[in-house]
C-alpha cells in the first residue's frame, strides 16, 4: 500500500513540474501572470498535501490533507480549461496534462475512499 502513495507523490510532483513548465512558456502579460500563478499554487499543493498526508498525526489528518490534494486537483484542472479557454495555448498542448490530472484525482478519490471504509 505504501508504494502507492509513493508512486501518487512521484505522479503529482512530475505533474507539478510539468505545469510549471508550461507556466514558463506563457506569453508575459497580467492575466497569465494571475493564471499561472494560480496553475503553480494549486497543482504544487496537490503534491505538497499528499506528503503531508502521509506524515499525518491521525488518519483524520491524512484523509483531511487527501481530500485538500483532491481540491486542488479540480482547481488546476479548471485552470488548464481556462488558458484554453482565453486562447494562450492550444487545446492539443494541454491533452496530457488534462489527462494526468484527471488520473491524479481518481487515485486521489480512491484513496480518500478506501481510507474512509478503513476508519
């Protein structure tokens, strides 16, 4: 079970640095900045939320700081729709990180489940 949430951790700080990434190459104008901004704290929080999760002082705690994960999960998918949306970069760029995060948040919601049936 363990390898699990190494491989979640492994998953969402490669797609943390894959946002990043894709935040650099935005055009330079106020509403990027606020955007990628935006695309930075949301999809490095899932990661940080799942380490935290994992150090947490109760299974409360750890099922808290997985479903945090998980909401920002959905507002960085929500941000990717959105530089779509205005135009800065095109549908096709975006297909594998739309995908991997969708994929984050099912094993995020998995996880959140099967932690909640174990309680």
């Amino acid at each position: 079970m363990i390898k699990n949430y190494q491989d979640i951790e492994e998953r969402s700080f490669d797609f943390a640095v894959r946002i990043i990434k894709m935040v650099l190459k935005l055009p330079s104008n106020p509403a990027t900045w606020t955007i990628g901004k935006q695309l930075i704290d949301s999809s490095t929080s899932i990661d940080s939320n799942i380490v935290q999760a994992r150090s947490g002082l109760s299974k409360k705690d750890f099922i808290n700081h997985m479903k945090i994960a998980r909401k920002e999960a959905k507002e960085t998918y929500r941000w990717i729709e959105m530089v779509v949306a205005v135009g800065v970069i095109a549908p096709n760029q975006t297909e594998s990180l739309l995908k991997e995060n969708e994929e984050i948040i099912k094993i995020l919601v998995t996880i959140i489940k099967n932690s909640l049936k174990s309680s």
